[in-house]
C-alpha cells in the first residue's frame, strides 16, 4: 500500500508512508527469523533458497510475475487513455486480445507437454519461453498514438506465446529440482512469490508511472497548475469539454509514464532468460512403468525380477509346516 500510494495519493516523506514502511519491513524480517529459527514446520523452508536451482527458480517466478501483472494492468489503461477508446471499443479490443493471448497460451502449453514428453527436458522450453516474451516486451515499445490495430494484436499474440512456455514448464523445473519431501512446500513458495511479484509489480509501475508523469507535466508550460492537479488525482478523462487545448500535452505526458512501464519489463525479462541458464536441466523420467531416460534419449526399461525369500523365512515356513503335520 505504502509503495502503491507514495508519490501518487501520498508524498514518500508523508507520515503514512513512512510508517507503513516501516512497519512492513520490520514484519518481514520478524517472519524470517521465525521460519528460520522457531518454526518446528515452517510454512517456507529457508533450505529452498540454499540450493541453487529452486532459488533462482523461485527469484524468477517473482520477476516474470511482476512483468506479467504490470502487462495486463497497463495495457488497457494505455488503450483507453492514448487511443481515445470507449469503453465499449475497449471492452470489445480487450476481449478480442485477452482470447488471441490465452489460446496461444494454452494451445503452446499443450505444445509444451507433447514436447516436453518427447525431449524429456524442460528448460529449452522454458527458455525458448523466455526468449520470445522479451522480445514481445521489446516489441511493446512500437506503441504510440498512431499504432494500427493489428499492431497490437500481433505484439501481445508474440508475449502471449512467451506467456505459454514459461508458467508450466517453471513448475515442472522447481519439482524436478526439489526433494521428494521439498515438492509441496517449494511449488507453495513459487506460487507466494509469483503473487508477490505481481502486487509489487502493479505497486512499483503505478508508482513510476505517476512519478513519470508529474515530472513530465510540470517540465511543460502547456498544462497549467489547477489541471495537473486534476490528472494526477484522477479527476481529468480524456475527451473533457472544458479542457480540449491541454488534451495534447496530457496525452503525451502520460505516455512517457506508458513507456517507462514497457521499458523496465524489457530487462526483467532479460534478466529471467539469463537466469534461466543458472538451473539444472535435469533429464525427467517417464512413467513407473517405463523407467528412466538416458543421457542418449533412449529408454531404459525396468525389469523386475522375482525376490528369494531369505533363510530365516524358509526356517519359519518349514516350522509352521512341520507343526501342521504334527
């Protein structure tokens, strides 16, 4: 709350943004300690984040997270902000993409699992994933006041076939990392830091996003003073038939706000793909019945061979026998 509203409904030196920084702060550390030294079954083990591939798994759940969430949380406010949009043409835009995204993803998340069932690895997916979401996030930066349509639908069709071989695989990944006994608890904790990042996301971009944008109206002279104060509370829509000289120079300032969101999700993604190299890619194995995978991709079958019982059980069944005869 604290990082979401400073700089936009709060001044960071404000009482309540202190405070509520602070106390957060102290709480977080008050929770390690106790998961680190007092919790008899702690609900995030700290041993997740001494082994080197769940860490670094986990670290960039937290990171495509908030990429992901400040996504979805800006684009439509780009859309109905810069491209005059009604809420109509927006709901119907919006609807239109969200369907394109989500079959990609879905339509690759099937891809990946007939994929990942014939290699038998995971992290060419996850980092071809990777790969093709920054460059959608790249991509991103095409947007302006005069972008076609199709534009947009193409960019967001790119980030939503990264989207796609990124979620599943990421989970597969951390279980094939973990132990046996570490599996619930270290999916758990992904799942605590994928919605940290997103929180945090939308939390830090809202706060770039106003902080951007009262630099840039108050660097320019168009906008006088009494109509800043009405965008930065939110009070001034686009379309206000009192203000159609200032329309321009507002537009403008809010998409240097836009764009500085785009541009730090371009490095997070960077950031993932890199980071990505640092997991082991463990060969996965097939079913019980099926056996193992070999370094060469063929198959090794289980065979079973029948157990000899030991000599003191032959002792107790020949006993038991003679006492029956008896």
């Amino acid at each position: 709350m604290a990082i979401n509203s400073g700089g936009s409904m709060w001044a960071w030196k404000n009482v309540k943004t202190v405070s509520i920084l602070t106390i957060g702060i102290v709480m977080l550390f008050v929770f390690i300690i106790i998961e680190a030294f007092f919790a008899r079954i702690p609900i995030i083990p700290l041993r997740l984040f001494r082994q080197k591939s769940p860490a670094v798994l986990i670290l960039i759940g937290f990171l495509h997270d908030f990429a992901w969430q400040s996504t979805q949380y800006f684009v439509p406010l780009y859309y109905q902000t810069y491209r005059f949009c009604s809420r109509k043409d927006l709901l119907a835009l919006l609807q239109g993409l969200s369907w394109l995204v989500m079959q990609g993803k879905q339509d690759l998340w099937l891809n990946d699992r007939c994929n990942s069932s014939r290699i038998y690895r995971y992290m060419p997916i996850l980092r071809t994933g990777f790969a093709i979401w920054t460059i959608g996030a790249g991509l991103k930066l095409l947007f302006n006041e005069h972008t076609h349509v199709a534009v947009y639908v193409v960019v967001l069709a790119v980030e939503g076939a990264g989207i796609g071989w990124v979620h599943q695989p990421g989970l597969v990944a951390l279980q094939a990392n973990s132990a046996d006994e570490d599996r619930a608890v270290a999916t758990g904790t992904r799942n605590v830091f994928r919605s940290l990042g997103g929180v945090v996301g939308i939390a830090v971009s809202t706060a770039a996003y106003y902080t951007t944008l009262s630099k840039a109206l108050s660097q320019t002279s168009a906008v006088p003073e009494w109509l800043r104060d009405r965008v930065l509370d939110g009070t001034w829509a686009v379309g206000d038939p009192n203000t159609p000289e200032f329309e321009s120079a507002i537009i403008d300032a809010r998409m240097q706000g836009f764009r500085v969101i785009f541009i730090t999700t371009i490095p997070l993604m960077a950031l993932c793909l890199l980071a990505s190299f640092f997991v082991d890619d463990i060969l996965l194995k097939g079913d019980a019945g099926q056996g193992g995978m070999r370094e060469g991709g063929q198959m090794t079958r289980s065979t079973s061979t029948p157990t000899v019982p030991s000599d003191t059980k032959r002792d107790d069944s020949q006993q038991a026998e003679a006492s029956k005869g008896q």
